[in-house]
C-alpha cells in the first residue's frame, strides 16, 4: 500500500503517536490518579479517532477499502471525559459511581456498531454504507459529536469557575491548584468547536471536508497541551471540592461581632498569616470553630475572601518588615517568603492588587519619603 504523504499525513500522525505516548504516561501516572486516568482515556480515544482522518488523508481507504467501520470511532467519550476530568482534579476523592455510567450509555452504542461490523463481510459492509452510513448515520454522528463535545465543555468550565471561587475562601495561597491553565484550554476547545462547525458548512455547500482536516488536527494540538497541562499538574490530594451551591443566607442581626473580633485578634496576636500554606480548614482548627461559620463571618462580617483577608496581614507584615529597615540586610524576596508568601510571583501579584503599586515602587516610595 502506498500511503500518500503530505503536511496533513504528517501533521495527523504526530498528533496520533504524541497523544499515545501521553495517554501511556498519564494512564500510569501516580500523581491525581483517577484524573489521570480520565485523561489518558480521552487522548486513547482520541487518538484512535484521528485514525480515521489519516486513513483519508494518506488515501488508505482507496486503496482498500477493508479498512472501513474499524473499531476506531469512540467520539461520543470526548464530552463525558474531558467532563469527568474536571470533576476529578477538583475534588481528589471523587469516586465514579454507577449513575455516572449514563453519560458513557451512547459512546457504547457507538461503539457496539462498529465492533459488530468489524466482524461483518465486505458485502454486509458495503451495504451498510450505502444504505444507511453514508445517507443518515455519517452526519448524524458527526454533529451529535459536536453538540456533546460543546455541552459538556460548557458544564465543564461552569465547574472550573465554582472550583477557582470555592478556592479563595479554603486556601490563603493556591497558585499550584487554581487550575487556570484548565480553563484556558477548555475555552478554546469550546472556540475549536466553532471551527468545527465551519468544517460543517465546508462539507455541506463545497464538499470540501475530506479533503481539509481542520478541527481534527487543531482539536488534536490543543487536546495534546491539555495532556502537557495534566502531567506538569502538582498534586492536589488536599483539594476537595464539591460541586454545591451553598446559599448563605446570613443577615447582619446573625453577625456574632465577638467572633469577627475574635477572628482578626487571632491573626494579630499568633500571625498565622506566616503559614504559607494556611487553609480555612486549619485556621478554623485553630480558632475551635467550624469552617463553614468562619467563612461567613469572613466573608459577611468582614467583607472579604479568606485569601484577601489572610494576604492583608501578609502584605502589612511586609511593610512592617520594610519600615523596620530589614531591606538593609535582606532582600525583597526574602522579605515576603517571611511575611508567608511562597512565591515571588504571588508576592508582587497579591501586594499590586492590595495596594495599587508594585513592591519596588513602594519601596521607592517610602524610601523617598524618610
């Protein structure tokens, strides 16, 4: 057989062996575990799908066309595992339950077809192409592909925003598990999906989509950097989060003033903004109060997310710090990772936002002033 290379051969066969090679690395992986195992089953499966597309480029499929209705095709999976991903790198103890293997039911009809004509003759294949594939279930799985992907997609990034939300009322730093990278590339996967639509209109009014492969090899790239993301992502074992939309009807009469004062004189007097890693959780230890009622009174009594309050008492540690001429014989740097930041990135983020200038302009500042 003699396979006719191109750019688009070439192009979708490094898509395929990167995304097996990723799928082989995460499916092992020791770190997020069933995340990964989400994800390694989305590039397995997407992977095999792109086979289909290098059958057409490389012209296999005329050639022989025995090739046709491989067990290659599990499409409807794209939406329900990028889906269950998200749902397990947010909360690591996540358990797939039986109910969850609803979102799974049309990807087995999917694939319970193609399995049934793997095994058929040519003259049962052929006739199922012509009669049925190519008139009704070839579009129809096609754009069911496309729906799926762009719905579930949504949810997902819906469940990333409650995610990054949630965060800043448990944990004081979470740079390492804020998951933003996520969230970019689910969103240009849902803007990939618009392309796909273009890929719709090129097949119907110019019959130019056998031709072209446009949102097989750009979904294909951006679905390899979301495996790239997925192996460089830290644990996150502490990370708990459940999907819930806890309305907090709390009014200013069930305010207990005492615990708001209580709360701030806990940070004054034992600092333990200095923990670089303080939670809600821990914090809440500390004060022998449930979480739940410390996040209120955070967020109601003062105003405030737990990480704007914590990183308020961080940033005022470093201007006492400064003030009190320790920049004479330490650094800046040094400076914030006393004061409880962990990072240089999170230091002059945090202090702009909490302040409205950067930390060497404050230094200027109050430099310039003595």
């Amino acid at each position: 057989m003699k396979i006719a290379f191109n750019i688009y051969v070439v192009l979708t066969l490094v898509v395929i062996a990167q995304g097996l090679f990723a799928a082989l690395i995460l499916g092992t992986s020791k770190v997020n575990k069933i995340a990964n195992r989400f994800l390694s089953l989305l590039l397995l499966s997407f992977s095999l799908w792109l086979i289909d597309s290098f059958y057409k480029v490389a012209e296999v499929y005329q050639q022989d066309p025995e090739f046709y209705f491989q067990p290659i095709f599990y499409s409807f999976a794209f939406g329900p595992l990028i889906f269950f991903y998200v749902k397990s790198i947010t909360n690591s103890s996540f358990q797939f339950s039986k109910k969850d293997w609803i979102h799974f039911f049309p990807v087995f009809l999917q694939a319970g077809l193609y399995w049934f004509l793997t095994f058929q003759p040519y003259s049962y294949k052929l006739w199922f192409w012509q009669t049925i594939h190519f008139p009704i279930t070839y579009d129809l799985e096609f754009n069911l592909t496309l729906i799926s992907m762009a719905i579930y997609l949504g949810f997902s990034i819906r469940l990333l925003v409650r995610y990054q939300k949630w965060l800043e009322d448990q944990f004081s730093e979470f740079s390492k598990i804020h998951l933003n990278w996520l969230k970019i590339l689910l969103t240009v996967m849902l803007v990939l999906c618009v392309f796909w639509s273009i890929d719709l209109v090129l097949r119907y009014f110019f019959d130019i989509y056998h031709e072209y492969n446009f949102s097989e090899i750009s979904l294909g790239f951006v679905v390899l950097l979301l495996a790239y993301g997925g192996i460089r992502q830290s644990n996150i074992s502490k990370v708990n989060f459940e999907n819930e939309e806890v309305k907090t009807n709390l009014v200013l009469d069930e305010i207990d003033v005492e615990l708001v004062e209580k709360i701030k004189q806990r940070m004054v007097n034992e600092k333990d903004h200095l923990n670089p890693t303080l939670s809600l959780k821990e914090f809440a230890k500390n004060l022998e109060t449930p979480p739940r009622t410390i996040s209120k009174h955070i967020n109601h009594g003062l105003g405030i997310s737990f990480v704007d309050f914590v990183n308020q008492y961080r940033v005022e540690e470093v201007k006492h710090k400064i003030a009190a001429g320790q920049l004479e014989q330490f650094t800046l740097l040094s400076v914030a990772l006393e004061s409880g930041f962990n990072s240089k990135s999170s230091f002059n983020r945090i202090f702009k936002k909490l302040t409205k200038m950067s930390p060497s302009e404050y230094v200027n500042t109050t430099q310039s002033k003595s």
